[in-house]
C-alpha cells in the first residue's frame, strides 16, 4: 500500500489540495510549466500537458491503445516527488505543480534515448524509415549526436516468410505498440514478449516465422512500429523491372483511399485529396495505363448486390437454408481471419473477389482482348492502403485469366518512396485524369475507402434496384453507418418493391458494420449467440477502414482517420455519378463482355471461394 497520499511515487502529502474547497467540481487544477490548467479527473499528465500545446515526447504511448510506461521517453518532474514521473501513465491531482523541460528532465530522456541506441542495431544509412523514425527523429530532437554506451547490440533475425511482412529484430526496442495493436485491437495475437532483460524478444511464440502462426498479415504492426523493426515486404524494384521491360504492357490501378493519404508523403496535411496528381506521378513513372480500383469497386457492388438478393430470394421464397448473414469480401485481412477463426462461416463470405483481384481478372482478359494481347503480356501494379493485398495477390486462387490477376502490390508508402526515387517533383504536378474503359467510376467506388463505405455503395444500388427510387438519405449518406464507432447497426426500410422484387414488400434489411478485428469478433460473437440478426455485414479489418491501413503513411490515429474520411466523402460528393448502376463503363463490360451478374463469366473471373486454415 502506498502511504496516505501517495499515489505513482507523487506524495500528495507535499501538494496544496482544495479537494474540500467551496465550489470544488470534481475538476483537479494543476500547474505546467507555470501555466494553470484544469482537467477533468482521472487525466494523465501527458494528456493534460497536451491539451495546453506543450510537447512531451513519447515511444511506446498508443493514445487511447496504450499506455505502459515502457520506454520512460515522456518523464517528467512533478514538485514533491523524489523521482520523475512517467507522464503517461499518472495520473494529475489537484494542486500539483508540473515541470516538463528541467535540465533533470531533459538529462534523464536523453539518458534514456542513448540506452536505447545503445542496442538498437539500426543500419539507419540504408533503414526505409530513414527520416520516417520516431527514435531517430528523438535522438536529433533531443541533441544526440554521439553514441554514449557502445556496446553488445540486439541479435539479428530476419524474418521474410510471409508475402506482406518483414521482420528485423535487431531494430527493435521492445516499445510493444506491436503486441497492444495485434492482441488488443485486432485480436489476432500473433506477437508476444518474451525472456528477459537484454534477451527479451517481441515475436511470435517460441520466436517462430511469422508463416508459422496465425497473422492475418493486416500490417498494424508495421504501421505503429516507431523503427523499421517490422515493415511492409517491399516491392518497388519487381515494379521497377516490369516497367524496364519491353515487352510488358505495364498498368497501375490505385485503391480509392490512397488519393486522400499520398499527399502525407510529401508534406501535405492528411485529408489533402491529391487524386490528379497522383495520376500524373504514374505517368511520369512511365505506366502504359493508369486505371482507378474504383472501377471494379463499382463491379463488385453489382456482383456483390445481386448475391445478397439472390441470397434473400433463396430464403424467403424458395424457403431453402442459405447462409446469411452474407459477410463483404474486400478486405484481406478480414477473411484470413475467418479461415483462422471461424472457418464456420465461411459460407456466408460473399464469394466476391475483391475489386484489387477483379480488376486483374479484367484487366487481363477483357481490356488485354481490346489491345489483343496475352494475358501474360500483361503485368498489373496494385497501389494499396493495405499489406494484406501482398498476400491476397500470391493467394493460389487468384489466376482466373490463367496467369496470376496482380503480379506486384504497392502500398502507399511505397508508391511515394518511388516517386521520390524517380526525381518527381510531386507538389508541382499538374492534375490529370484516370485512363479509359476501365478507370471510370462512381462516387460509391470513393467510399469503399471510410468503415460503412461498401455497405452504404451497397445500399444505394441494391435499394434503388428494389424499389426503382434512391436510397432516401440526406444526400445518400447513412449517417447510423458511418464515424468511427467501433459496431454500427442500420435497419432499411423496404416500403414497396417492384414486381420481380415483390416478396420484399414491406420487409426491414438489418445490416452491421465493424472495422477492427477486434470489433469484427464481437459482431460475429453477438451472431453467434443470437443477440444480433442482420442480412448484411460489412467488416473492414484496419480500424476506419482502408484510410487506416497497415500500409498508410505514418502516424495514423483518430484525428488522421476523420480527416481522410471527409475527404474521401468530398470526392464522392463532388462527382456526377454517384451510384454504382450508373456506372456507364460497368453497363458496358456487361453489355459487351460479362453477359450478366453472377454469370458464367462473371462466376469464373469475379468469384472464388477460401478455405479453413488451422490455428
């Protein structure tokens, strides 16, 4: 027990408290730096020293995942205390006086810094976050220029066995954002601490590969790593190869949240739609065609819409057993958690590719038919907000044309370490537009980049193709779906459908959205036990969505994802077409190509099933 008082090593005893005042609200008042502030109770120090503008550095603080005290980056003084305080993890009390920039305090972070270079064995000359490090960039903060403690470094052990992920523990400082964002937000848990002291390691279990547990290969990891300790599998030079290759017909499709994150690679704030410019860097890169994902988005909301009514219809008049809730199937990571976990439901996981996989199917097929090519002649670049489209594309499933339907998947950090490669000047790019019959698409395509995007494109399709009028929103935004709520629910009313819809007359669709693995079980948990009912469910895995992807610039939290969020829903509701059936080139591919939905055609292209894996 601490002694009356005392509270994380702070003896309240030395502090002026007014707990018993007239008018106390419950709200501690404390001093920072001289500066009065007021918060409410339970505030950390760091939170509160954040909230008046001043700057406490920190490593292993996840604000609002976590904070452990790990790394003791964010100490400060607290008057009455003997020792200095982790300010992330005590909290303030009333009357306390706060001291952030003392030379005991600056002397002891700077101490700490240099042990932790002290081990990290960083290779920072040729690391690819050089200039994108949280230690490095604390270091030069904090005037390290030296190494103070030479002496053993971390042992190395590489780890390249999955398509997604690379492994460096060598780099590693043991800050455990990793563990946290694996076990706690996705509920995957795949890496752990283990031994102790200079021994320790942060890995899977037995310190196994990464293949050899279950990783849904996300990419969280990577994206709240501070160091180059784990990181996306880069793939700039097969990129690079294609494109020196003559007899490659090079293309590039970019996935709809790219457009509002990019510009973060060269100082822009996030949410800077930088859609044309990006286009123009592809070009300059020397692409043969520059097409939008958005295209097969538009696709998939057909493909995927006539399932779930084909579904419904099955259900409800042909009174078979069909498995619904049906589940979206855009999301890598998503399923691969399924094949793990719940293999169960396999059934109800809507058998559409996702559009990165449609469009490579199309790609090699229909538009290499329009330039008589072979499909093999054709190579496909992805850009990505996501790791697990690494994966995804090796997947054995993904060879409909007969060849592999994407050859290189790119995330958005690597897209702008290539651009600066080539000597591009990105912010003095003029705008340019997407190429043609496979880059036009509607603002329902934008969205599938926000959590509740693909079911809300979802809707404003299959609810016009029942009833024959819009979906009646407030400018075609499901507002109950939408935000950064972890599980959200909607029910649809169906007031009169036309004819060939007729026994959905009356009936109330009931749909969920979850992003984050972690929210993706509780829903499929509430499922299981019959609490929740629904006939669609929309599952994102990177928390908001493919704005919040594993391979997105860095440091992505909250406020990063709402402002990516309003600028996807800006480039949706600045276009003409905003539903997915309106689509003119998607009319066309049908017309002139697929036949129709769920077709022989579309069926072989467009569709695949997954299958159980172990645990």
């Amino acid at each position: 027990m601490w002694p009356r008082g005392k509270r994380n090593g702070v003896c309240a005893a030395t502090i002026e408290t007014s707990a018993e005042r007239k008018g106390w609200n419950g709200m501690p008042q404390l001093t920072i730096d001289g500066m009065s502030v007021q918060v409410p109770e339970g505030t950390t120090i760091l939170e509160a020293v954040r909230q008046i503008g001043v700057r406490v550095p920190t490593l292993c603080y996840l604000k609002d995942i976590q904070a452990i005290g790990a790394c003791r980056v964010c100490l400060v003084e607290v008057q009455g205390s003997r020792v200095l305080v982790a300010s992330c993890v005590t909290p303030v009390l009333d009357g306390m006086k706060v001291f952030t920039n003392t030379a005991r305090v600056r002397e002891a972070r700077r101490t700490v810094v240099e042990l932790l270079l002290s081990e990290h064995n960083g290779d920072c000359q040729t690391c690819n976050r050089n200039d994108d490090c949280e230690l490095q960039a604390l270091a030069r903060e904090l005037g390290i220029s030296d190494i103070t403690y030479p002496g053993e470094k971390s042992a190395r052990v590489v780890d390249a066995s999955t398509p997604a992920l690379m492994r460096d523990s060598a780099k590693c400082i043991k800050c455990r954002r990793c563990v946290t964002v694996c076990g706690q937000v996705q509920g995957v848990g795949a890496l752990f601490p283990q031994y102790r002291g200079f021994e320790s390691v942060i890995g899977p279990a037995f310190t196994n590969e990464l293949a050899e547990v279950v990783c849904v290969q996300c990419g969280q990891c990577a994206a709240v790593c501070p160091v180059g300790a784990i990181s996306e599998k880069d793939q700039i030079s097969e990129a690079w190869a294609a494109l020196d290759d003559p007899s490659k017909h090079v293309i590039v499709q970019t996935a709809p949240a790219i457009r509002a994150a990019l510009g973060e690679c060269f100082g822009y704030p996030p949410g800077t739609l930088v859609t044309g410019k990006m286009v123009s860097a592809l070009r300059r890169l020397g692409f043969d065609g520059v097409f939008d994902t958005n295209f097969t988005a538009d696709l998939t909301i057909i493909e995927e819409g006539t399932e779930l009514l084909m579904r419904l219809k099955a259900a409800l008049v042909e009174k078979k057993e069909v498995a619904l809730p049906q589940f979206t199937s855009c999301s890598p990571g998503w399923i691969k958690f399924v094949e793990h976990f719940y293999p169960e439901l396999l059934p109800n996981i809507s058998t559409c590719k996702s559009p990165q996989q449609m469009f490579g199917a199309v790609a090699k097929t229909y538009y290499a038919k329009m330039l008589n090519k072979e499909p093999k002649d054709i190579f496909v670049v992805s850009v990505m907000p996501c790791t697990a489209k690494k994966f995804e594309a090796q997947r054995p499933e993904m060879h409909s044309s007969g060849v592999r339907d994407v050859d290189v998947v790119l995330t958005t950090r690597e897209l702008g370490r290539m651009i600066k490669q080539s000597g591009i000047d990105f912010v003095s790019l003029p705008d340019d537009k997407m190429d043609s019959p496979i880059g036009m698409s509607s603002g329902a395509a934008d969205i599938f980049a926000n959590t509740g995007g693909v079911m809300e494109a979802a809707l404003r399709t299959a609810y016009e193709i029942v009833t024959g009028t819009p979906l009646p929103f407030e400018n075609l935004h499901v507002a109950p779906i939408s935000g950064l709520e972890g599980v959200k629910e909607a029910s649809i009313e169906i007031p009169r459908a036309v004819p060939e819809w007729s026994f959905l007359d009356g009936a109330t669709l009931k749909v969920a959205v979850a992003h984050g693995l972690g929210n993706a079980r509780k829903v499929i948990e509430r499922i299981k036990s019959g609490e929740g009912s629904y006939h669609f469910v929309e599952i994102m895995t990177c928390p908001g969505g493919c704005i919040g992807g594993g391979g997105q610039p860095r440091m992505t939290d909250n406020e990063v994802r709402m402002a990516r969020i309003r600028a996807i829903y800006k480039e949706d509701e600045g276009k003409k077409l905003r539903k997915s059936h309106e689509n003119p080139e998607i009319v066309q591919i049908y017309e002139q190509f697929l036949g129709k939905p769920l077709g022989h055609l579309s069926h072989k292209l467009l569709h695949t099933q997954y299958v159980e894996r172990g645990l």
